[in-house]
C-alpha cells in the first residue's frame, strides 16, 4: 500500500496565490518558491513511501512463513512433509513447522524434536520423538498439536510445553523420562490441552502437569479426581492417569468424568421409558376429553 503525505491541503495555496500582488515581483518569486519546495516535499513523500511499500512486499513474498525447516536450515517443505521411515531426511533431526505447514510422524519415523509455531499443524501416528536435553515437543502461538499413538521421551526437560494460543490434543501414545524433575506438560499462555488417552506409566518421577497463566488442561476418563495436588484416575482408553499436578496463576485443570458405558445406556432407557409414558399419559388424557364432550 502507498501512503501519501501532503505537508498541506490545496485550498490554502489557491487563497496564498489570491493574496499576493501581481504587480510585486518580489513576492510572485517568493510565492513560486513557496509552491515549488512543497512539490518537492510531496514528492519525496511520495517516494519514501513507495519504496516501504515495496520493501515490505519484498519480505512478505520471500519470507519462510510456510515450510518445515531441519535443524540444519534445510527447507524440507512448503506445506506438508511426512516423516515414516529411517531413511526420510528429517530422521534423527529438531524440525520446525511454521506458518500453514503441517508435519506428520508416523511408522519407523524418529525425530530429536519439534517446534511447532504459528498456525502450523504437527501429527504424531507412531515413530518416536527422543530429546536428550532439551524439550521434545514445543506449540506455541497459535499451533496444534495432535498425538494418537507412538514415543515421546525426554531425558533433561519437559515433554511437551505449549504456550500462546496453542491447542495440543493426545489421545493416545506413551511418555517416557528420566529422572530429571520436570513435568511431562507444562502449559503456559492461554494454550489448551486435551487428554482422553496415552500410557503415561514410564515417566520415572510421576510429575503430570505444570498449569499456569491462563492456560487450561482437560482431562477425560472416569473417577477423575486430585487430592492434595495429587491426580489419580482412568483415561478413555482404559490407561490409569497418577502423579503430581501444579496449578499457577489463573491456570485451570477440568476433570471431566464420563460415565461408564453401561451407566448410558441405563440413562438412555430411562429417558425413552420417561419420554413413552408422558406420549401414553397425554394419549389417555386427549382420550377423556373427547369422551366428555360427546356425553354432552
């Protein structure tokens, strides 16, 4: 977009320019003087503001706002990029998905880490992802992350850290550390996260969740509950859920107790056995009426 700046408006010069005598040289000189130093003005105006703009378009048109870069810079795509077997180019790598882009894990697939920012999307289907000293797996600003099956270790940090605006959502997959102190999640920012499955068993201090800022963890299984700052309770997939929990700032943890199948259906029955004998109620009652009305 190109901006122009007048230094001011052309009404006031059309009344300077009825103002001044035409019979004093002088000040006709100094009146075309007076116009041609604020052509100049507008007119470099004008150029600086052209030359921004096309600058920025510049960096818009060459930016990475969309690719999946390696540890090394290599671009490996513009949007997507699979990682399924050992011979892919990201094995054994810290990929970074950014912008649109959107990488997947899966099979044979091993990577080092992944950072995963703005609106970039990272699926996890299987491999594994083994960080020794540093996070496994970061969403920030506004990513998603979603993991249904494969290994998540860290040796000397988090697991996973979301932050911004991030949405991280498992479902199943194992988690794995050694002895280091930290939390398997830490959540920060207004971020959310979502948990339904995964084998939580082979993290070596029972560390769960570090909740803080405004950022939400929802749990969901059944006989969900924290005592102490302590959680106990069964996902949806059937894997127990036990360990530390820490909430900080406006952090909140959502326990969200499902009931057990058996427990729906006798509520579903319930609800049809109710909705039959209200139908059967109003029938007898719509009944009585007509008859009523035919005796009289």
């Amino acid at each position: 977009m190109i901006v122009v700046e007048q230094t001011a408006p052309a009404a006031p010069k059309r009344r300077f320019h009825r103002a001044v005598s035409r019979e004093d040289p002088a000040e006709r000189t100094l009146a075309l003087m007076a116009e041609s130093i604020q052509g100049m003005r507008c007119s470099m105006s004008i150029r600086v503001s052209s030359i921004v703009a096309a600058a920025t378009l510049f960096l818009v048109a060459h930016s990475t706002y969309a690719d999946i870069i390696d540890d090394n810079g290599t671009i490996l795509s513009k949007d997507n990029f699979v990682v399924e077997s050992s011979s892919s180019p990201a094995n054994g790598q810290e990929i970074f998905v950014n912008g649109s882009s959107e990488l997947t894990l899966s099979d044979l697939g091993e990577l080092n880490a992944v950072v995963v920012s703005e609106s970039g999307r990272f699926v996890m289907d299987g491999g594994a992802i083994f960080d020794d000293d540093d996070t496994a797996i970061v969403a920030r600003d506004s990513a998603e992350l979603t993991i249904r099956s494969g290994t998540v270790f860290s040796n000397d940090a988090y697991l996973i850290h979301s932050f911004g605006e991030a949405k991280v959502t498992v479902d199943g997959g194992t988690f794995a550390t050694d002895p280091t102190g930290y939390f398997a999640f830490r959540t920060t920012g207004t971020s959310t996260v979502s948990i339904g499955g995964g084998d939580f068993s082979g993290l070596h201090m029972p560390d769960l969740f570090e909740v803080r800022d405004e950022s939400t963890v929802h749990i969901f299984g059944e006989d969900l509950r924290i005592t102490d700052n302590q959680m106990t309770g069964t996902l949806l997939d059937g894997n127990m859920l036990a360990g530390t929990v820490q909430v900080v700032d406006q952090g909140r943890i959502v326990l969200h107790n499902v009931p057990e199948p058996s427990g729906v259906v006798m509520m579903i029955a319930a609800f049809l056995c109710l909705t039959r004998i209200r139908s059967r109620n109003v029938l007898v009652a719509q009944g009585r009426k007509r008859e009523n009305a035919g005796a009289n």
